[in-house]
C-alpha cells in the first residue's frame, strides 16, 4: 500500500489530487496547512510527504524540513509557483527535498516524480534491511552480496534520476530567478550538441558540450539580484561583478568531477575568438572547442529570442550576424558548421526544447552510457553541488 500525503492551504486542489490518486493500492491523505499535517507525519509512516511552498503559518519548506526530521525514511516533494531561488535552495538544504515542482503542475510529470519518489523509498529501505542481515549472517555472505548486488543496479537507475532531477532544479531555479532567459539554457544546450555533431565531435565530447552550455550561467547564483535583475544598463562596478560568473561558476563546480570537463566551458564561455572576451582574454585554439561552439549558438539564440525591449529575429539575420562577427567573435570553423544545418533543423530543435523536452535528460542518458569514463555518483553531485548553492544565495 502506497501512503501519499499532500498539504495545501486550498480545498480545491486538495480534492484535485486525491482524485488524481484514487486507487485501492494508494491511500491518500491530505492536509490544509502544517498544523494539521504534523500530527499526521508523527503518527504514519508516508512514503511521499508533498506540500505547497505558500502557506498561512508554516511554510512547506519549514514543514518538509521538519518532516525530515520526524519521518527520514519518506520523500519529500515541494510544490511552488515561488520565483523566489534562495527559497528552493534553502528546501533543498534543510527538508533533504526529492524534487520541487511547479505549480500549476502536469499531472503526467507530478505522477512521474511520485512514482520516483516510492520507488527510491522503497529501494533505500530494502538497501538498508539487506546490509542488517547481513551484518547477522555472516555465514550466507556470498548470497547476501549477490543479492546486493542485484539491488544495487536497481538504485543505479534511481541514482540517474536523481541526477537528471538535481541539473533540471539548478536550471529551473535559475529560470524562477531570471525569467527574461526562460528556457535559454536547455536551448543552447540542445543546439550546442547538434553544432558538436555536425562538427563531429566524439559521443564523449558531446556530453560535455552539452552539459557545458546547459549550466554556463549556473554563476550567476552568485550574483547579486540588483545587479543581475537591473532593467536598465549596469554600471562599470556592476559589469565587473557580472563578470565573475564564469569564475563563480567554475568554482561552483569544482568538487565534481562528474562536470570536470564541462566546467572548462562555463569558465570560458564568455572569451572570443579574437581574444577580446572575459576572464582570460584566451583566443583562437587556446579556448576549448566546446566553449567555442557555445559562443555560437549563444549567438544565434540571443537574437533570435524574445526580450522584454525587443521582439526576436527571424533565422536569417541572425545567420547573416554569426556570419559577420566570424573570426572576430567567433570560430571560423564552428560557424561554417552552423551555417550548414538547416533553418528547418534549428526551429525544430529550438520546438522540442519548448514542448517539455529536457536536455537535462539527453545529457545523463548519454553520461550513463559512458558511466565507466565519467564515474557518475549522485550521491556525491548531491553531497558537493548543493552545499555549495546555499553558501552562493547566503
């Protein structure tokens, strides 16, 4: 039996999800703030805790931080339309949350991540009821391990996940705080692979790509919200503190070593060509590939997107602008490869990242197919990236 309980301050939504969830193998409980919720964590043992961020009282952050404590056995879910970043990063820290999702939610995605969540539950408490047997018997030790061993397989798949779940949050939270470039990550992520191929990098070096453009801007954590939301133009002192992001954001990912090469990337996405870009003012060759062919699609989606002062160009200025900013700006080479693929090819890619496709997924499938080269640990991207993001929005 499954055991769901979901706290939302609105009546309405309370009796959305139980519908959602009415089945004979699933008892759903439900909530309409923390006062009423914790009574229930003390007395059930809930696989999945889901709570909505704005509440009356006790917010959902606090209220899944304090299950954590009572209950550290079940999931936690946060359910926000908060834009507010330090918010998500402070559940994440405290309440040890699965996974956030927004709100208003899809019902394909939200019964996606419950599913998830039971199934990661379920592993773990198997996990640990193996090693306690076989800390008692050690004379069926080699059985014990077989069967460890089979269990662990099945937490390799729950260990991508969380890795998709963790790279689409830090995206996501950076899209909640800096809604003008909604989306401009996953796009330049997936464009920057099909550069890399029509460049005919090797599957390793499309990851990297790829993973490189989808977190270029992940220093903007730590800049500050008056200078990084500013309507108007910045300032000579703020444009210096905008120009550390590539540097915060190679810090930020220091500790991995799953990112270790994608980190390369973020650090020099902003040098050009002709050595006139930050922080290193590098050109030519000495800027790795991938940063080379990020400069590029970065391009062409800045002009062909909609911003708050203007209205995106169509593909053939902006090709014709790629064209003219070649060996300057941009790589001869790399552009020579944009321009051989086709516009129809551009907006399809650019249409399936805005239909809900998630780069984020592409780049860890591909990362689990490489597992052994990468040496992929959730866990340890967990332990070390979100530390880190606390201290950043501190």
């Amino acid at each position: 039996m499954t055991r769901l309980l979901f706290v939302d301050d609105d009546p309405a939504i309370l009796r959305i999800f139980q519908r959602m969830f009415t089945r004979p193998d699933t008892q759903v409980d439900v909530a309409q703030d923390a006062v009423r919720a914790l009574p229930l964590i003390e007395k059930n043992d809930y696989d999945v805790v889901i709570s909505d961020f704005s509440m009356p009282g006790m917010s959902g952050a606090e209220l899944l931080a304090r299950a954590c404590e009572l209950r550290p056995d079940s999931m936690r879910i946060l359910v926000t339309a908060h834009t507010d970043f330090g918010a998500a990063v402070a559940a994440i820290n405290r309440g040890e949350v699965f996974r956030i999702a927004r709100k208003p939610w899809d019902d394909d995605d939200l019964r996606f991540s419950l599913k998830l969540a039971v199934e990661t539950r379920r592993a773990n408490l198997e996990r640990r009821e193996m090693a306690r047997q076989l800390a008692e018997k050690n004379g069926a030790l080699a059985t014990a391990n077989a069967r460890l061993r089979q269990l662990n397989q099945r937490l390799d798949a729950a260990v991508q996940q969380r890795t998709v779940n963790l790279l689409d949050a830090l995206i996501n939270a950076l899209d909640f705080r800096d809604t003008e470039t909604l989306n401009h990550s996953k796009r330049v992520s997936a464009y920057a692979r099909r550069l890399g191929e029509e460049l005919r990098l090797s599957s390793h070096e499309l990851v990297v790509v790829a993973q490189g453009a989808l977190l270029h801007d992940i220093g903007k954590i730590g800049v500050p919200d008056a200078v990084l939301l500013k309507p108007g133009k910045l300032d000579e002192q703020e444009w210096e503190l905008m120009r550390r992001h590539p540097a915060l954001g190679s810090d930020l990912l220091a500790p991995i070593e799953f990112l270790r090469e994608a980190r390369e990337i973020v650090f020099q996405h902003h040098e050009r060509f002709d050595g006139g870009g930050y922080p290193s003012r590098i050109a030519g060759d000495a800027i790795c590939i991938g940063a080379r062919i990020f400069a590029v699609v970065d391009t062409y989606d800045a002009i062909t997107s909609d911003r708050p002062y203007r209205k995106g160009a169509p593909y053939a200025p902006a090709r014709a602008e790629i064209l003219r900013v070649t060996g300057s700006q941009l790589d001869p080479v790399v552009t020579e490869a944009f321009a051989r693929i086709s516009e129809a090819e551009w907006h399809k890619i650019r249409e399936e990242v805005e239909h809900g496709s998630s780069t984020a997924t592409m780049v860890c499938e591909r990362s689990r197919e490489l597992g052994e080269e990468f040496e992929l640990k959730g866990n340890e991207l967990a332990a070390s990236i979100l530390p880190m993001l606390g201290q950043a929005v501190g």
